[in-house]
C-alpha cells in the first residue's frame, strides 16, 4: 500500500539518500497552513507513483539538522532527492502539475 513516510534527522541518510527510488521530501510543520494544503496532493501522488517515487515528510521544528543542512528557508519546502543528491526543488504549496512535472523530469 501506497504511503507517505515520516522521517527524521536520523533516518534522512539511510530513507532518503539511500533509497534506490527517487524521493521527495516535504519540509512542513503542523502550525503551517500552506502545508496542510498541500498534504492531500502529497497522498494522492504517493499512490499514484506508487513503486516509482517515495513521499517523504519531515518535520522541521522536531528535526533542525536536515532543513538547515539543504537550505529550507519556507515551508513547506519540497526537494526530491535521486541517487543521493538534491535534484530538484519547489517552494510553497504548488498546484499538483507542478509537482507531476517534477516527477516526470527526474523520474522518468
């Protein structure tokens, strides 16, 4: 079953750096309207490209390292990752084509 997973600091390098899929994080906090806007196009792309691409989410305000480390200055911030390293990234909550089209650029 498709699924959107939780990581944290500690489990950044090995879920997302280390997966054989691409994966696209989403930097996001509870307090953050925005990305409560955008979590309901998160699950339905997690299902969508089930197998292709994994969905992840990291809370900013529980894990600091990883945002500070790639960057994320606002939220929800949404980078996905390939072989390891950054390769793409979007600010804010984008409509779902934006998100689908970052897929298909780095995952196809």
């Amino acid at each position: 079953m498709a699924g959107i997973i939780n990581v944290t600091d500690d489990q950044f390098e090995s879920a997302v750096l280390g997966s054989d899929t691409p994966v696209i994080v989403d930097f996001w906090a509870p307090w953050c309207g925005p990305c409560k806007a955008i979590a309901p196009v998160l699950e339905e792309l997690a299902g969508e490209y089930d197998g292709k691409v994994t969905i992840a989410k990291i809370n900013v305000d529980d894990n600091p390292q990883t945002p500070s480390k790639f960057g994320v200055r606002g939220i929800p911030t949404l980078i996905m990752f390939k072989g390891g390293e950054a390769v793409d990234q979007v600010v804010g909550a984008v409509p779902k084509s934006q998100l689908v089209a970052m897929i298909d650029r780095n995952a196809g």
